[in-house]
C-alpha cells in the first residue's frame, strides 16, 4: 500500500490507501463512528447480512477474475441463519475477494474498495455516508490540483534546461533539405510539423494507411510536446515580425533539433510521461525518431 492520507468525516479520522490502483477506504474508522470499542463486531454484523453477501458478489463478479463463485454460493445460502457469521478473513480467503483487504498489527484493520466502504457507511449512517463521499470527493479534487502543479513543475523545469549548453551527440529532428525549406506549406501546423517531424500531416497519414483516426501529434512523446509547444510560440513571434515561410521554417527546425537533443536527455521528461501517460522518450533511439512520428 502506498502512503495512507486521512480525511475527516463528522467526528471521525478516515483512512485512505491505494491498492490495486484504486482507493481503499478503512472500514475500521468508519464502524468506530457507531461502536468505537467493537469495530470488528460491527463490522461482521454488517457482513452477515444477506444483502451485503449478495452486493459483496456482484461487486467481485464485476472486478474481479478470480472470484470463486462456488464458494461464495454456500455463503449467499447461509446468510440470514442466525447462526452465520462471516469476517473479513474468511471472506477473502475463501472466495479470493480483492474488494474488502485486512491488514493485522498496529497500522492494520479492513479497508475496503470505495464502493464497498460507501455501502458500509450508509449501513452504519446515511448522514455519515453523506459526508464521507463529500470529503472524499474533496482529497481527490486536492491530489488532482496537486498533479495540475507537479506537471507544471516539470514543464518548467524541462524548458530551463533547454537555455544550457548541454547538447547531445544525436538529431532527433530530420534537419531538413533545402528544396523541403523552399517548399509553400498550405497550412501553419504543417509548418510545424516539417520542422519537428520533418513529414506534414498528409505524408504521416498516407504512410499509416490502417490508422482511422488520430495524426501524426498524436504519436508525439512527452518530449516531442514539449519542444512542439514551444515552436508554436515561435512561430507565432516570427510571423509577427513578418519573416516569410521559408525563413521561420529553417529556423523552426534547427531550434527543434537543439531543443530535442537536450529533451531526450531529460529524466523530468520521464516524469512527465508517467503524469500525462504518453509514450517514453527516455528510450528513444535517434536514429528512428522520423519513422515514429
């Protein structure tokens, strides 16, 4: 498990982990709300219930691939008997449920997939759930801002670098011919494009004739974005100085080879490509770079 953030929910501190790539929420706070001495207690009762037996299966049947229906059937029978009991370890060790986790020792107790842990507390509280999901609602609003601010972190600290001298041996730009510089392009994105990717949008697709949609941007990694983002800045400067199409082009393109050199270079480049799920550049190899735009 990752490391646990808390919210507080009416009076109570709520624990928050992810695992599995997805949130997990402490049942054990939520039941101390109701018995603060016997979270265990409450939670079995609730777990008893035929109806969670049965919210608890749909749950895993849509999740989950392992799930053992045949022993989850002889549970959904024995609910409502008042001589059933079922925990959290017995659920998930004979059913190989990954909704509902328990953990022994000081840090431990049940968590339970945000699904679950809000059925629970509206079991034990509709107000309680209520304000649970408003809390919870809040931390993922905070850790998306915090991401919103982490990326802009990176971008920053990846277009610094770009003002050193650090410069690699490899072009990752095709450095374009004379007669491609001369050429009068239809349209300023294809500018663009002949100077970071050294084909326009038209040539990309005609040599990806299986791809429906998406361009050739689409195929950018995270480093490719970067540098075109900034070559959109520059274009936009050099027009308005009144430089003619051919000019901006060559200067677009030796800029987008230097700044390229440096990227790939990059390990914020890395992390960048972790926050937005692009492609890696890290691995890129040079000598490929036009054939995977």
């Amino acid at each position: 498990m990752s490391k646990k953030k808390e919210i507080t929910v009416l009076t109570e501190r709520v624990t928050v982990q992810k695992l599995h790539e997805a949130d997990y929420i402490s049942l054990t706070d939520i039941a101390r709300y109701r018995e603060p001495g016997r979270t265990e207690h409450v939670i079995q009762n609730w777990m008893r219930n035929r109806n969670t037996i049965e919210f608890l299966g749909i749950w895993e049947t849509l999740n989950n691939p392992g799930f053992k229906h045949l022993e989850f059937e002889v549970f959904r029978k024995q609910a409502g008997l008042n001589s059933f009991v079922l925990t959290p370890t017995q659920w998930i060790g004979n059913t190989e449920a990954i909704g509902i986790v328990s953990r022994r020792g000081r840090y431990g107790g049940t968590f339970a997939h945000k699904d679950i842990a809000f059925e629970f507390a509206s079991w034990i509280s509709v107000e309680f759930k209520l304000y649970l999901i408003k809390e919870f609602q809040r931390l993922k609003e905070q850790e998306l801002e915090q991401l919103g601010w982490d990326i802009k972190r990176n971008l920053a600290r990846i277009n610094y670098r770009i003002h050193t001298d650090a410069i690699r041996e490899n072009l990752i730009p095709p450095e374009l011919e004379a007669r491609q510089v001369t050429l009068v392009y239809a349209s300023e994105a294809d500018v663009l494009n002949m100077a970071l990717f050294g084909r326009t949008a038209k040539a990309w697709r005609e040599a990806n004739p299986g791809t429906k949609k998406g361009n050739i941007r689409d195929e950018a990694n995270a480093a490719q974005l970067v540098c075109l983002a900034n070559l959109e800045n520059l274009n936009a400067l050099f027009i308005r100085d009144g430089l003619p199409q051919s000019e901006r082009l060559g200067k677009l393109n030796r800029i987008a080879i230097e700044q390229m050199r440096l990227l790939l270079g990059d390990a914020g480049v890395g992390k960048l490509e972790e926050s937005t799920g692009k492609p890696g550049s890290g691995g890129v190899d040079p000598g490929h770079a036009e054939t995977r735009a």
